[in-house]
C-alpha cells in the first residue's frame, strides 16, 4: 500500500500562513480552517495543530488555542 500523499505542502503553506501574519497572534481555528480551504488536507485537526504549533514556536508566533477539544 502506498503512503497518503497530501495535494500540496501543508509544511510550506504553515509557513506562509506565520508569515503573513504581521505580528498579530494566531487563531488555532482560523488557521486549521485556512489550512483546510488551501490545501484539501485530509489530516486530523490534532495534527494539524501539531504542527502549526511546532512551526509557530520556532518562528516565535503568538498562537491562540481556540479550538474545541473533541
């Protein structure tokens, strides 16, 4: 069986997603449904959340964690 290949780089659209923030802090929610919208990700919201988090850190991004745990 073949690995789950996703349509675009969810990595690098993390990234342009912090850099275009200006310094304004980061809504988790908002993120995830951007990421959705752009991408077609098919992945968790848990991960994606993992990784805007793990990005986010390093780039020094305020992030508001606004989603509803489910």
């Amino acid at each position: 069986m073949l690995p789950h290949v996703e349509p675009t780089d969810l990595a690098a659209s993390v990234d342009e997603l912090l850099n275009n923030l200006g310094g304004a802090p980061l809504s988790m929610k908002a993120a995830i449904a951007s990421l959705r919208a752009t991408t077609g990700t098919e992945r968790s919201d848990a991960d994606l959340e993992g990784l805007i988090t793990k990005k986010g850190t390093v780039s020094a991004v305020t992030i508001l964690f606004d989603r509803e745990s489910s």
